[in-house]
C-alpha cells in the first residue's frame, strides 16, 4: 500500500511489456541514502492552526480558572513549584475549559485532578533511562511533523515489547510530555501515525493498558491531540471501530482518520494523507520520501538533546 500517490504519466500503450516498464520507471522516486536521524525540527512552512479568539464571557471564565489554582498551587518553597508553575499557564486553563465546553466548575475539577495527578506522578521529570526499555524496538517514536506543525507521533504495534503494564503507560506519558516540547510556536496538539502493519491481537497492549492510556490522554492531556491517523487496520479493529464509534463524542470521533486502500473510500473517517502532512515528513515505510530506519541509539540522544529541560512553560 502507498499513502501517498505519485502521478505516472504514461501514455505508451505499444505493447503490455514497454507499459510495465515505463510504469515502473514513472513511479520509482529517488529517496536518496537511508539515514537514522529523526526529523524533530518544524519545516520553516508549517501553517498553525489557531484558536478562535476568546469573547468577553470566556475571557472571565479563564480569568476565574487562573484565579481558582493559584489558590491549591504548592508553596513556592516546595520542590515541585517551579514545575507547577511552567505547567499551570493561561494556555493550559483555556485547554482545560475548552475541553469541558466552558463549563467553569467543571473545568476546575478536571484542572485539580490533573494538578493531583501531576504531583503524584510528576510525569515531566519521568527517568529517560527507565523509560528506554520500553523505546528500544521503535514501537513508538516522534518522526516528521503536519502540514500544521504538531510533530507526528508513530506508534507500531507490532513492535511491542514489554507486558510492564506500569512501565508501557509510563512510556506513554513520557512521550506526551515530550511531543509537548517538540511542539514549536502557536502549536498545542501532537498528530498521531498507528501503522498496524504486521500486529495481532496478542502483538497489541492489554485492553486495561489502552483504558489507561485513553484516560490520561482524556483526563490530563485535554486538547492535545490532533489528528490520529489509522494506516493498514486490521479486521478486528475495524470490527471494534464500526462498534463503538455511534457512542464516541463527535469532536474525538472526526480526529480518527483511516488510511487504508480496504477501507470504504467514501466515508467521512477516510482521508488523502498527502492532504495532511508532506511526503517528505512521512517515512518510506508508510509511503512518503523520507529514507529512515529506526535505530535507538541515534533516536534517543536525539530526542533527548532536542527536548531534555528541567522546566518548561506549557504554551
């Protein structure tokens, strides 16, 4: 299957052998020589998405939000302050309350069960090392970045690992964290790229695993994700899609896109990804220009040397 489709002019019909070849020679695309090197930098023409701007009532309920966590936030003297504080950002209060519909007590109890979360859990100062383990077969890895600037998120499952449940989800929070610094400026949300190539029902996460993972995404990353692209899905997944989609929130359900030449062309849920992101943001190996094979080595120093910070300001 190719996500992206290059034009093949061929107009030479003489004989069925002479068509073959000039197919073959249309269609072929010098990639250039493989490299290791992720792509972790926004191409310069990037074109962010921005939020409508706030009217006057929103703009108190924001103000009201800001108001309300600076009365729980920790002592200053405390440890965990400076990172409380890069975290609780006017940006953040207006995600929160985007997520919960302007609903202003409902967006200060979902904002203190993160606050809660994020001191038990302290998910920006998670240990590189151990969390490496669970990176060390490119399951899942930041690669390239959207037509809009949010770094495209790749996740193989066939690549799994670990059955460290504690650990996985670990794993998962850490590369929010870090897709969060990846993000350059005006972008707030990540793209994610599931390539379902080659899994299984047994080669996925258990079903408690993905709850997990689903509800910290829900709870405690609001208004994070963008776009999450579906490439090469299985029967069994598409079988639990069909199933549950009726019942799923309309704004999650437009972010799930398939590509997948299986897949009912004339759905809503079916999308050009060419339309989205640039061949040569995309790896070879999901059909784009880009010549990249997955080596931990040079993914994790990169990674880190991109995104390693004590502190940041969450924007």
């Amino acid at each position: 299957m190719n996500l992206f489709k290059f034009n093949n002019n061929n107009n030479n019909t003489k004989s069925s052998a002479a068509s073959t070849k000039s197919s073959v020679t249309a269609t072929t695309v010098d990639l250039g020589p493989m490299t290791q090197e992720p792509i972790l930098t926004p191409p310069t023409d990037y074109q962010p998405v921005l939020n409508n701007p706030l009217d006057e009532e929103q703009k108190k309920k924001v103000d009201a939000l800001m108001e309300y966590v600076e009365s729980i936030m920790l002592p200053k003297e405390h440890e965990y302050y400076p990172n409380e504080r890069g975290f609780l950002t006017e940006a953040t209060a207006k995600r929160y309350l985007r997520a919960r519909k302007w609903d202003l007590e409902a967006a200060k109890t979902m904002l203190e069960n993160s606050i809660k979360w994020r001191r038990e859990f302290r998910p920006d100062q998670l240990d590189p090392e151990m969390i490496r383990p669970e990176a060390e077969t490119g399951k899942m890895y930041y690669n390239g970045y959207d037509k809009t600037g949010k770094p495209l998120w790749i996740m193989k499952p066939r690549n799994e690992n670990s059955k460290d449940s504690d650990r996985q989800i670990r794993h998962v929070v850490f590369n929010l964290e870090r897709g969060i610094r990846l993000m350059p400026p005006q972008v707030e949300k990540v793209s994610i790229v599931v390539d379902f190539k080659g899994s299984s029902i047994t080669s996925n996460p258990s079903a408690s695993t993905c709850k997990k993972f689903i509800d910290i995404l829900a709870n405690h990353y609001p208004e994070r994700l963008g776009v999450a692209f579906f490439v090469n899905s299985p029967w069994f997944f598409l079988t639990t899609f069909k199933m549950v989609a009726p019942f799923m929130d309309p704004v999650t359900r437009n972010k799930i896109k398939f590509i997948d030449e299986d897949t009912n062309k004339n759905s809503q849920d079916v999308i050009c990804m060419e339309d989205c992101i640039s061949s040569e943001q995309i790896e070879a190996s999901l059909g784009g220009k880009f010549n990249f094979n997955f080596d931990i080595d040079t993914y994790w120093d990169a990674l880190l040397k991109r995104t390693d910070k004590e502190v940041i300001e969450y924007l």
